[in-house]
C-alpha cells in the first residue's frame, strides 16, 4: 500500500514537473520567437532608411548647383500661383523638368526642417523629361502638363511601400498605381514625392516609428494634424502645389486645418479611393474616401472638375464609382445661397478662438446676400462612439496585429495600450471616475475595441441605427432649406504635438461627417489672435472636464496659428460645396 501511494505521488510529481516544463519550453519558444521578430522589424526599418537616406543623398547631388540663375529662378517658379504656373507650362515658357526640379529642390528644404516627406519618387524626372519630349514632338499639352504633385504614404505607386507607419507593411511595394494618381498622371502631372503619416493612419497626430514625427509649418512643437499630416504640412510650406490624402475621420480636414490650407473630402465613390491602404481594413459603416489638398481652393475646384468633367475618372481608371459627372450648372449658378452655421456643438466646446473664425465667416457671407440659418448638429456624443466603435468593430484585432511586435508611437500608446487592450469588465468599473471627471472622454473610452459590436447582429443594428441618425438629420437639413454648412472643424488650433493622444473627443467635429457620409472642405479663416488668449483664460473656457482642461493648456501660446471654418454640403453635391469654398475665400481675401 505504502509503495503504491509512493508510486502515485512520484507520477503526479513527474507530471507536475512535465508540464512545467512544457510551459517553460512554450514560453522560451514564443519569447525567442517575438525577439526574433523584434530584431528582424529593426532591421527592417533600419535597411529601409538607409536605402531612403541614398536616396535622398543622390537626389541632393543632382539638385546642387550653386548658379544665382538656377537659384533665382527655382525661387520663382515654386512662388508661382497654379493658374501662372500652367500658363507659363502649356505655353512652353517653362518645361517640366525646370519646375520639377524647383519644387524638388524646395520639398528638400522643407522637409530637412519639418520632416514631412518619406520618399521622393526617383522616376519623377523620367516622366517630366518624356512630357517634354512629347510637347517638343507633337505641340500638345495635357491640362496638367507639368504639374508636380505629392502623395500620402497610403497612396500607391509602382515600386513603393505604403507603410502607414508599420514595419509590418515595409518591402510590399505597390505593384500598380492607385487609381486616382493614375488619372492625374494622365493629366500630365507627376507625383514627386511621398509624405508621412501616423502609425496605423487613425490619429490625428503625424508621427510613426519608421519615418519620426512630422512638424507643424507654423510652430514646431505643434502637431499638423492626420494622418494627412505630412501632406498638409508640405502643401502649407510652399513644397507642392497639391497634394492627395486620404480621410477616414477627419484624416485631410483636421491637417489641413491645423496647416491653413484648403482641403476637400468628398462623398464616397465620388472620386476613386482604388489603391489606397486603408487605416481600417473592412470597416463597415464608416468609408474611407481619397481627398485633396492645395494652398487655395481654386486648385481644389481645378482637379475636381478635370476628374470629374464627363465621368472621366469613372470611365477611363475605377468603373466602381457612381456615374455622377461634374454639374457646372450646381457650381456656377448665381443665386445666392441658405447657410446653416454653428459655432460649438453640444458635445464638445470650442475655443474663443474657433467660435470667432465661425462669426467672421458669418459675416463676411450675409455681407454678399447670403442668408445664414442657426443649425445644431444633434447628439454627437452618440456619433463618435458609433464611429470609434464601427473603426474597432473587430475588436481592434487588425491593429492589434499590424503592431504586433512593433513600437507603439507615445501617442497612440492612451489608445493602443490602455483603451484597446484593457478588458471590457475593467472599463465598465473605470466608466463611473472618467464620467465624473471627463465625461466627454467617456464614450471615446468605452467605444474602443468594438465592444459594442462583438456580435453581427449589434453591427446591423448599429447601421440602422446610423441610418435613421441621418434621415433625421437630413430631414432637419431640408426642414430649413439649407444648401450649405458651416461651422469648426476642430475644437482648438494645431495642439501641441505632446497632447495629441489625449484629444480625441476634439476631433467629433470632423468625424460627424465621415458618419453621415457628406462632403465636406476646409477654408483658412483666421489666426489665433491675443484677445482669443484673453477670452481663453479669464472665463471663456472654463469647464470641470479634464479634456476640456487640457485643451485650454495646449491652446494657450497659440497666437497667429490658422482657424479654419468647414464647409459641409449634401451627399453628391461637391460642386455645391466648392462654391461655397469660392465665395469664402474671395470674401476673407478681400
């Protein structure tokens, strides 16, 4: 007996022991195997920086020429408004290579010290020399003959990665064009020049551990906003005339609204979003659409209509788009226009600063006829929660392993870190604190990872449930008779850069029409000025939120920083919208 009770124990010990062991050996494996990962991700990047830094060295050399002439006259060229600047092209005044070279020359410049170009794309003076060629050859010029123009990092072009800021996506160039640069290109332009982003495209900070952070043109610890940051900042800096981006929640609007430049997001399949990497890989409910930026909005109206003029984009590169051409008659009508406008929501409040820039639009509007209608966003506490929830909807699963062994960007480490990954249950005991002492940040919060949609079924019911949000809205729309839009983009100007990570109920502006699915643009108003600080800081911004706190600290020493209004319009009338983009420029100009 006594030796069976012996023989017992010693195979529960062996077992004990064997599954120990089985334990320590799966946990060294997984964790040579993560190290292995590890190092090859470093290297990864590593080898990728090197080949952009020769890359960049070669170009430096071919660019160097210490002629006052070349120099004078690069400077020129790249001061030149778009209209001159194609006059003097088409008319052969200038060539291709000229002013590819200036803008090349002025994009290095501008990146040495901002840090917003990934790439230059080393074909680009291939395709300016074989312009020439064939304008020297037969006398004919596309509308764009010439024109440089930058991308975003997620836009395709044959040979390059698009990395959204992820080692993950290093050494998978594109193996064709998106659709979109490929329809500019036929237009005779020539993309120049890639542009950074954040890490995963879902921040509206610009920095990743592949490419480091990017600066604000106009104050360098500031963020220039994203994932569309880069672009912004170049266009902003005299580096491009135009530039493509993408938006999924704000991702062209808030740049460009951060950098002072003009920008359009448009309705979906309006303008071809075919070769773009998306940020949220079968998001549904939430689409991804391409956008535009340049320094004024005729720029904007320009390549709207050469892509949209007869369905040219649908015809020739994406037949997946609505067949809805470009309707002169919508944008040059001159009937004067039934404006809504608002200058906070009740979700989330402005600065001074941002509610002024409202007030002038208002003004410089009704000045020209234009009637103005007060309008209220409703509910759109609701509208970032469904957005965060519909990005996330698979748990934050696609993210999770896109990151999977890499740096996690400091500011997406709030989200990435803590409200992706902490457990449902550990949220919900959170949730009572964070409504108490940032109750904006709430639904921000609890949204991430999807947990509302952990289910098909909750999905569905979340998309009727976005739906009947817009029929109302809709219906309050048409209630008033209204033809356009205006109000903030971004509850502050450009952030510090530090702070990004812990704004994102600032950016419900933006994302409330990623939600509705409207297009909307960006129009440079105004600058932070001293009065707004006054008003900021002796009662004008005075809330018990502690994401409203931190928005009155990285607003203050804010001055001369741009404030945009945006200009939102109904689902497939861009031209509506560019118009109205039109008339507010001329009106702040003058």
């Amino acid at each position: 007996m006594q030796f069976d009770d012996s023989a017992k124990w010693l195979w529960e010990s062996n077992m004990v022991l064997m599954l120990v062991g089985l334990v320590l050996i799966y946990l060294t494996f997984t964790i040579m195997e993560y190290t292995t990962k590890r190092r090859l991700m470093k290297q990864k990047i590593s080898y990728k920086l090197d080949q952009a830094k020769k890359n960049l060295a070669k170009l430096e050399e071919e660019l160097d020429n210490n002629e006052n002439s070349v120099i004078a006259k690069r400077r020129h060229i790249v001061e030149f408004p778009i209209e001159e600047l194609l006059k003097k092209l088409q008319a052969g005044e200038l060539n291709c290579i000229e002013v590819l070279k200036a803008y090349q020359a002025k994009a290095l410049d501008v990146t040495k010290e901002l840090n917003c170009v990934t790439e230059f794309i080393a074909e680009a003076e291939e395709w300016a020399k074989e312009l020439d060629a064939n304008a020297a050859a037969t006398g004919k010029r596309k509308p764009l003959h010439g024109l440089p123009f930058s991308v975003k990092d997620n836009v395709s072009i044959v040979g390059y990665d698009c990395t959204a800021g992820i080692s993950k996506f290093i050494n998978q160039s594109a193996i064709e064009d998106a659709a979109l640069v490929s329809a500019i290109r036929s237009l005779g332009a020539i993309p120049f020049c890639r542009t950074n982003v954040p890490q995963t495209l879902l921040s509206f900070g610009c920095s990743n551990p592949i490419w480091g952070s990017t600066k604000n043109p106009w104050c360098k610890d500031r963020t220039p906003g994203g994932s569309s940051g880069g672009e912004a900042t170049l266009v902003a800096a005299g580096g491009s005339l135009l530039g493509i981006g993408s938006d999924i929640g704000g991702s062209i609007r808030i740049p460009a609204a951060f950098c002072g430049v003009f920008s359009i997001k448009p309705t979906s399949l309006r303008l071809s979003y075919k070769g773009f990497r998306k940020s949220a890989v079968g998001c549904i409910g939430i689409p991804s659409v391409p956008g535009i930026l340049a320094r004024d909005s005729k720029t904007v109206i320009l390549l709207c209509k050469l892509l949209l003029d007869d369905g040219y984009i649908r015809r020739y590169f994406d037949p997946d788009l609505l067949p809805i051409p470009w309707n002169e008659q919508m944008f040059t009508v001159s009937s004067k226009l039934r404006i809504g406008y608002y200058e906070e929501c009740d979700y989330f409040p402005c600065t001074p600063g941002v509610r002024r820039a409202i007030r002038i639009a208002k003004q410089k509007l009704e000045a020209l006829g234009h009637e103005l209608i007060p309008f209220l966003p409703p509910r759109v506490d609701y509208v970032i929660s469904s957005v965060i929830s519909m990005f996330y909807a698979d748990q934050g699963r696609y993210v999770l392993e896109a990151l999977s062994v890499d740096d996690i960007d400091p500011l997406l480490a709030l989200q990435i870190k803590i409200a992706l990954k902490l457990p449902h249950p550990v949220k919900q005991m959170i949730r009572p604190l964070l409504s108490l002492i940032a109750p904006r940040l709430a639904p921000c919060f609890m949204a991430a990872a999807g947990h509302q949609y952990r289910h098909s079924y909750q999905l569905w019911q979340g998309v009727l449930k976005q739906s009947e949000y817009k029929a109302n809205f809709l219906s309050d729309w048409r209630n008033l008779n209204l033809d356009i839009c205006i109000g903030p983009c971004f509850a502050c100007p450009a952030p510090l850069a530090k702070d990004t990570g812990r704004l994102s109920p600032a950016f419900a502006y933006a994302c409330l029409y990623n939600f509705l699915d409207f297009p909307a643009g960006i129009v440079p108003v105004t600058k932070e000025t001293e009065q707004d600080q006054l008003m900021l800081l002796n009662g004008g911004y005075d809330f018990r939120d502690l994401v409203c706190k931190l928005v009155k600290k990285t607003t203050q020493g804010a001055i001369g920083l741009p404030i945009p209004v945006q200009v939102i319009g109904l689902p497939y009338q861009e031209e509506v919208v560019l118009r109205a983009m039109n008339i507010l420029e001329s009106a702040i100009q003058n």
